[in-house]
C-alpha cells in the first residue's frame, strides 16, 4: 500500500508535536524552517538531496536504480 503525503504535511504534523508535547517554543521551530531554505541555496543541497532520497528508498524498501 502506497501512501501520498506532500511534505509540507507531515513537516507541520511533527512541528506541532514538538510544540505540544516537547515544549519547543515556535520561534525556534520558525528558525529550524528559515534555516533550511537558506540552507537550500547552498552547495549542501545536492548531498542533501541525495541523502533524503537515498534515505526514503531505504525505508521504502525499493531499489534507487
């Protein structure tokens, strides 16, 4: 069973449970956000990328060739 979620989802999903139940102050949650789409125009992007993607097919359990 495949399951679709878009990102921006499940990304406020796990922001809200750091607020609610670990005490996160949303500031840092607005800092954490604002530092990875600076963080995107950088050269890390492309081993990020790669890394996340890599990451997903591992828990999918399918082949990235």
């Amino acid at each position: 069973m495949t399951v679709s979620l878009p990102l921006v989802l499940v990304l406020g999903v796990i922001a809200w449970a750091a607020i609610k139940f670990l005490g996160v102050r949303l500031w840092v949650v607005a800092v954490i956000a604002l530092f990875g789409f600076y963080l995107n125009q950088t050269f890390l992007a492309p081993a990020i990328d790669s890394g996340t993607r890599t990451g997903v097919d591992i828990v999918n359990g399918t082949d990235p060739d």
